[in-house]
C-alpha cells in the first residue's frame, strides 16, 4: 500500500525534526520554508496532507492556508503553531485547517493528528480544545466590526517583516500604488499613525510572530 505524502512547510529548525519523526510512516514528498513556494510546490505534488508552519515568511500560515484549499479541496492540513490562542485556532479549523498542533506537543501528538485527519476528522491539541469549546459557549456569534481583507493581511504581512512597498508590489505581483492603498486604507481604518504602529497591528493579527 503506498504510504499518504506529505508535504512540509516549515522554515525553522523543527522542519527537519518533523520529517525524521513522521517517516518511515508516511511519504514526505517536499520540505519549503515560504508560503508562496508552498503554493507553487503544492500544485504540482498534489499532496494528501500539508504539514504549515503558522508563521512562514512572504505567505503567513493562514493565508497561504486559505488559497491551498482553494487549490486543492481535497489536501488536509495540519497547522503547526507556537500560539494556543483559541481565537486563532478556532478561525483556521472553520475556515480551511483540519488540525490545529502546537509545537510543544508534536513529539507526541503529530502521528496521531496525520492519523485522525487522514481518517476524516478534525484534530486539536488537547491542551486547547477546552478552551476552544469554553470561547465557543461564552460568545459563539462575536465578530470584530471591522475585519482586513485577504489582499490586505498579504499587504501588511509583507510590510511588517519589512519589506518596501516596492518589494511587495514584486511578491504580490501587483502596483506599487495598490501596495500604498492598501497600506494607508489600513492605518486609516483601525486608527494606525505610525509605521511601528502598523508592525505591532500586524503582531496583533498574528501575521508576524511577537517580538
């Protein structure tokens, strides 16, 4: 029987780790470190499980999560996370992660977690799936009143790790002048005045990791 392929998108150290731990079980196909290689490799492999790094450069976790499952349906992913917010697990499960993993845990949950999604379900570290279930419970209809688009948490992504608004009009293939629009449409919109004031915005989202 030919062993499920996984495709790896991790650009730390734990990568590798990953890697050694899950085969001879399973097939890892590829290993990327960024979530627009992710994409691209992704297209062409047509993987059975994506094992996703939350906090990859130029496409963060959930971006280039929500475009895989666009891309292709029927790939499960595996979101693999430093950060037990509820808040943050909760929006990829409803919206297109199978899994939601901490890091501390993989050592002893990873195995279980390819096993459980292959099989159909949905698997959460135990450490916050009450959690998951008491925010539910406490306020299951709450929303922000202002969400940013998907084309602005690429644009701010790019922009708090740094990158000029000409290097992103490149990555995203796009305007300078779009990048610029929606720069300061997103400052104007959630009372943002400064640069700094952008990346700590962009660390709130958890588009970049806390400093």
């Amino acid at each position: 029987m030919d062993r499920p392929r996984i495709l790896i998108a991790d650009d730390t150290l734990f990568a590798e780790a990953f890697k050694d731990l899950i085969e001879p079980d399973y097939q890892v196909i590829k290993v990327v470190t960024d979530g627009k290689t992710l994409l691209s490799v992704a297209a062409e492999l047509k993987p059975d499980i994506v094992l996703m790094d939350m906090d990859m450069s130029l496409l963060i976790g959930s971006e280039a999560g929500l475009e895989l499952t666009k891309l292709l349906p029927k790939t499960k992913v595996i979101l693999l996370a430093m950060n037990d917010d509820p808040d943050v697990a909760s929006k990829a499960l409803c919206q297109w992660s199978s899994g939601y993993l901490l890091k501390e845990s993989a050592g002893v949950e990873l195995k279980r977690a390819i096993g459980e999604v292959l099989r159909g379900y949905s698997y959460v570290t135990p450490s916050i799936a009450q959690r998951l279930i008491d925010e539910f419970i406490r306020a299951p209809h709450q929303s922000r009143i202002k969400e940013l688009t998907t084309r602005q948490r690429q644009v701010l992504q790019l922009l708090a790790e740094g990158h000029s608004m000409k290097e992103a009009a490149e990555i995203l293939n796009i305007a300078v002048r779009t990048i610029a629009f929606h720069k300061y449409r997103i400052m104007e919109d959630f009372g943002l005045k400064t640069n700094s004031d952008l990346v700590r915005f962009a660390m709130r989202e958890h588009l970049i990791p806390d400093i």
